[in-house]
C-alpha cells in the first residue's frame, strides 16, 4: 500500500497511508537508495510503498522523487542530509535581528534551492520587534530580492501580523519552512494551524540565537489542501553539485545580465565588458549578492565550506 512519510525520528518512520491511517514503519533490511549520497535513506515527503505482514508495518520501496532539497550537515561531511522530498515551494524564515539572518546564508540558501529547481520566497519575520534601523535594513533586503525575482513578506508571526496573506500561497502545495533556529517556523506553523502544537522555544540572551528546538522534520496536513513541513532550524548551508560555470545560474538577476557581457565564458570577475560587474558599480545588483557569487565561486574551487 502507498503512504507519505510523515515525520522521520532515526529509524522509525511516521507515515499516512492512502487509505488515510497514520502508523509508525521501519525501513526493510538494508534498504539504501542507489543515486544520492544521503545520511538518511527516506526522508519526509517521500511516496513509499509498505508491507503489513509483521507486527509493523516496512517499507519496501520509495517512489521515484519529483524533487528534493539537501545540505551538508556539517562541516566536513562528504554526506548530504536529504531536508524533504516531493515540495512544491520553500519559505525561508529569516529575522533582521533575534537572531540575525545574514544576506551570505539567505543568497547560499536560495542558490540551493535554485540548483534543486524549487521555487523559494522569502519571509521576513519579527516585525513587532523592529526598530526604525530595522525597517531600514528590511526595506534593503526586499528590495535586493525582489530585484533578484524572489518573493518577499513581512510577518510577525507573534502578533499575527499579515499571516493571512500566506494562508492564500499555501492552498493546495507542499510548501518547506526552513531558516535559522529561533527564526520562528514553529511559531508561524502553530499560527497557521491552530491545533498543530508544535514546539517552540526562546531565543538564547548570550548567543543571539535559538535553541534548536525542532529536532525532526515533520509535515502536517493543512485543512484546505496541502501540507507544511516544519523543520530544524540551519547553521550554515554549504554547497554542492555545482560546477563553477553553473553558478551564476543559481543567481537569477546575475544570470539575467550576464547576456550582455562582451564573452560568453565571463566568470565575473576581473573580464572586461562585463556587464554583471557594471550593474554591480551601478546598484542595479546589489553588492552582497555580487559578494555570495564571488564567494561561492571561490568554494567551488577550493571546496570550502561557509556560514
Ligand atoms: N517577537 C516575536 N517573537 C517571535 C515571533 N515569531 C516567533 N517568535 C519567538 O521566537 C522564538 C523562537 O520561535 P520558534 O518558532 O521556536 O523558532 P524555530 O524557527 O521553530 O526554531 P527551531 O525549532 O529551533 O529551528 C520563540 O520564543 C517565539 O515565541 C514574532 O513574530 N515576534
Ligand atoms: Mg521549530
Ligand atoms: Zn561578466
């Protein structure tokens, strides 16, 4: 029978079945999936196939993914940690302050989630929090990203400022949450959803940062079609897969202008002609965009990893 893999926590699988059960699975022997290098084999949004003949239910088979999105959990894994499978859209949930959200982790996160063909918005949230120096700061990053093609919306999660507008966005897909911890996914989750309970904990004083409250991914049906899926909050997002030639694509706005520079091999760099470099001096690219590409680049040639 077919099912959808709710929530992973290690071994066990929490899955809904077609025929609309909600059971706890484990995968089959030694089940692993042929093409991807991942740390977790199956994970939530996944289509499986199961088998009730034991005590509990196993899957047996994982259908073929539409999509997925991953990142490297740490450092120096060579292992990528498979975020969820089968999504139509990401939020991403960044915060001007409590904590910060720096424009290097949004512009890693959204050339990711531009490798991986999802489509991503961004959601600013906290507003009630922000002072006349963080209006300012929000009205800098819309813009930057609104001139990139991405998205952008103010919430207060807190105070329910504005969430109505999502509700309208969230009809009918599979949308990810993702963003650092303590940026406010669960909080925007139990708003959303009022029954959905899910946990949510305070911002760190000392650090400027949440507690990694949410441990495991967990999607949640919403009553007007579609699903939610809260996940852990992110540190840093590494990247991947990407050749050098290939990451401007990443950069929708880059990519763009990239069309009148004089040679079509132009890194963007040090060429002359070249137009991504004259938009950049012009302000029509935002500088710290410019700066993820460069930085991004340099990565891919000597494979470092950046927060
Ligand atoms: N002032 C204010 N606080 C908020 C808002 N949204 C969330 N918070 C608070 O921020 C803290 C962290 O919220 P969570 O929802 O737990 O954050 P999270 O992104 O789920 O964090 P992890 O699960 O650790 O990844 C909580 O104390 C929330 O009450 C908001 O719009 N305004
Ligand atoms: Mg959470
Ligand atoms: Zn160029």
């Amino acid at each position: 029978m077919k099912a959808l893999v709710n929530k992973n926590t290690g071994s066990i699988y929490q899955i809904r079945t077609e025929d609309g059960r909600t059971l706890n699975a484990r995968l089959k022997g030694n089940y692993r999936l042929k093409n991807i290098k991942s740390t977790n084999p199956i994970a939530v949004g996944d289509v499986v196939e199961i088998e009730e003949t034991g005590n509990q239910p196993t899957i047996c088979h994982i259908h073929d993914r539409r999509n997925y999105f991953v990142r490297k959990p740490t450092n120096l894994s060579k292992q990528l940690h498979i975020i969820a499978a089968n999504i139509d859209q990401i939020y991403l949930i960044t915060t001007i302050n409590y904590p910060v959200t720096t424009t290097t982790f949004i512009d890693r996160f959204l050339a990711t989630a531009e490798a991986y063909r999802i489509p991503a918005a961004i959601i600013i949230n906290k507003t009630d929090l922000h002072t006349d120096a963080d209006r300012q700061q929000a009205d800098i990053l819309e813009k930057t990203y609104n001139t990139a093609g991405y998205e952008t919306i103010r919430i207060s999660a807190e105070k329910d400022i504005d969430l109505s507008y999502i509700h309208k966005k969230l009809q009918n897909k599979i949308t990810l949450l993702s963003g650092h911890s303590g940026s406010g996914k669960s909080t925007i989750i139990n708003r959303l959803l009022p029954g959905a309970n899910q946990k949510t904990g305070q911002i760190s004083e000392c650090h400027n940062k949440g507690t990694h409250t949410t441990t495991y991914s967990e999607m949640l049906p919403l009553p007007y079609g579609g699903y939610i899926i809260d996940t852990p909050g992110i540190k840093g997002f590494g990247t991947f897969d990407m050749n050098s030639l290939e990451i401007s694509h990443y950069f929708p706005e880059i990519f763009n202008t990239s069309r009148h520079c004089r040679f079509a091999d132009c890194t963007h760099r040090n060429e002359p002609g070249c137009a991504v470099m004259e938009a950049v001096e012009n302000h029509i690219i935002a500088e710290t965009r410019y700066k993820s590409y460069l930085n991004i680049l340099e990565d891919c040639f000597d494979g470092r990893y950046r927060r």
